[in-house]
C-alpha cells in the first residue's frame, strides 16, 4: 500500500536552490522552474512552429497561427483598432497562462497559477497598465469613468464611491477566478487518486473512470481560464480606453 | 442552459465572492491594526459586497445587452 499524501501537497513550494538578497529570501523554487519551462516551450512552439512559414502550415505552425489568430480576433472585437498596441501583451499573458494550466496537469509537475500570489501578481499589474493608460489617455476626465450617466447629483455621492469600490475588486476577482479554479480541480484529481488507492484492485475502478473524465474537464478548464483571463484584461481595456459603461 | 451562460453564470459568482473577500479580509485587519472591532469588518462586508454585486450586474447587463442585439456574444465567455 502506497504511503497516504495529502491532496494540498502537490502546492508546497520547494526550494530548489536557495538565494537570498539583502535577508530577502528569493530562492528558485519548483514554482520558478515550472514558470521558466512554460516560458521556454510557449517560446519554442511560436519559435520553430514559424520557422519555415510554410503557405501550408504543419501541426506546429498550425498551433502558434490558430492561437496567435484567435488572440488577434478577441483583442479586435473587443478594444477595437486601438487595441493593436496592446495586442503583444495580451498574447503573451494568454500562452502563458494556457501553459502553465496545461503543465500543471502533466504528472508530477507543478500548477503555478494554482498559487494566488502568482495570479494577483498578474492581474494586479494588468489593472495598474490599464489605469495608467486611462489617465494617459484621457488625462483627469478618466474619472468620469466612476460617475454613471444619467443620475441625479444627490445620489452620486453614494454611486461615486460603489463605483470606487467594484473597480478596486476587479484585481482580486480576476486572480481569484483563475487560482479558486486551478486550485479546486487540482485538489478533486488527488482526493480521487487517493480514493483509487483506498479502494484498491476491487474498487478502485470507479474512481479512476472518473478521473479519466475529469482530467478531460481540468484541460477544458485549464484552456477556459487562460480564455477568461485574456478576455477580461482586453475588457478591462477596452473599459479604459473608451470610458464606456 | 448553454455552455456559455454556465460561463457568465460563473463569472458572476466569482465576482460577487471577490467583493465579499475583499471587504472582509480589509476590515479583518483594520479592526487588527486600529481595534476598531467589530466596525471595521462589518463595513467591509457590507461595502465588498455591494461592490461585488455592481460588478457582478454590470456583467451580466453586458450580457444580456449583446444577447438582445442578438449578437453571437463573443465578450463573454
């Protein structure tokens, strides 16, 4: 009988060599590796997939142009053609994400975005980008942004501040979205894995059957959230540059 | 119910739990900090969620808006 883990195990932060800068403890650890490996395979997939820019694209080159066109789609429908200039970001935010979701269902690896730290980090950077390009766009007016149309001046006084409030939320709803999901479907596959240990060769069929079903669900999931994650930022965006309500 | 309504349906949920955590997690450690128990947490609460429900309606106007254009809404997912 196999030795019992914990299902959270799998999201313990390993350092693999420790550094410290000024008592600041800035080791690489599992998580970094995984991040950096995501980083070079998401490189080497629009690398080498368009290095011979065939008329007609084989697997790999039919991947990075299938991904690069639909990113390219979602950033045009919804900023428009201002959203060009962003589009380089956008893409690279959702490949690397899709990444890291899809690595962290590969046996034994570890689900970077299934830590919150990493995903608030993202979506915190990407909320400070797009108030910045609000003000730098449209100077103080970007506050008009929080006064809705159309009512009366005594009760803005309590709308101004609610709007205040939900824009300050978005940060944290967007990274919660994206760790809450990674984190509960990861969680789900382990307790199940340990059910197929528990029940043995007699019972253990049940739960791996689903398994097999839900890992199916967790590469839905982990392609949805990469989705999500893109299409709020370029709505975010969008919410910026156009001031619209 | 589609696919694609799970998906705003689950957009909204995250939304108004965010404002929930926001709010409670902010005045948690006001009251911490400033012992301004339990009126700090209470606001929060009350604050992040009416936050949380704002966007979670703005969302789902947006929705609903593209839905009776008529658009095949590719907004949300």
């Amino acid at each position: 009988m196999a030795e019992m883990h914990s299902p959270m195990e799998q999201f313990e932060i390993k350092r693999l060599l420790t550094w410290k800068i000024g008592g600041l403890d800035v080791s690489f650890t599992n998580s970094s590796s995984w991040m950096i490996i995501a980083v070079i395979l998401a490189t080497a997939v629009f690398v080498v997939g368009m290095r011979r820019r065939a008329l007609v694209p084989g697997k790999l080159q039919s991947a990075a142009e299938v991904g690069y066109e639909f990113i390219a789609g979602m950033v045009r429908d919804n900023v428009g053609d201002e959203g060009k200039k962003y589009f380089p970001f956008i893409l690279t935010l959702f490949i690397f994400i899709l990444f890291c979701n899809v690595l962290g269902l590969v046996p034994y690896s570890f689900t970077v975005t299934s830590h919150i730290v990493v995903t608030f980090a993202m979506a915190i950077f990407v909320m400070v980008g797009v108030t910045l390009i609000g003000f730098a766009r449209h100077g103080l007016h970007f506050l008009s942004f929080f006064v809705p149309k159309g009512v009366p001046a005594a009760l803005l006084l309590l709308l101004v501040p609610i709007e205040i409030i939900s824009y300050l939320i978005r940060p944290f709803s967007l990274s919660i979205r994206l760790f809450a999901n990674m984190l509960a479907g990861h969680t789900m596959l382990k307790v199940f894995g340990g059910f197929v240990v528990m029940m043995g060769l007699l019972g253990g069929w049940a739960p791996l059957a689903f398994i097999v079903v839900l890992t199916g669900l967790e590469l839905l999931i982990a392609f949805l959230q990469a989705y999500v994650f893109a299409i709020l930022t370029c709505l975010y965006l969008n919410d910026a540059l156009h001031l619209s309500h | 119910m589609s696919q694609r309504q799970t998906g705003v349906a689950y957009r909204v949920l995250v939304d108004m739990i965010a404002g929930l955590l926001l709010g409670g997690f902010l005045g948690y450690w006001l009251d911490r900090w400033l012992g301004w128990a339990p009126y700090a947490l209470v606001s929060g609460l009350i604050l992040g969620f009416i936050g949380g429900v704002n966007n979670a309606w703005r969302a789902i106007r947006e929705y609903s808006a593209a839905a009776a254009r008529g658009e095949d809404d590719r907004r949300l997912p």
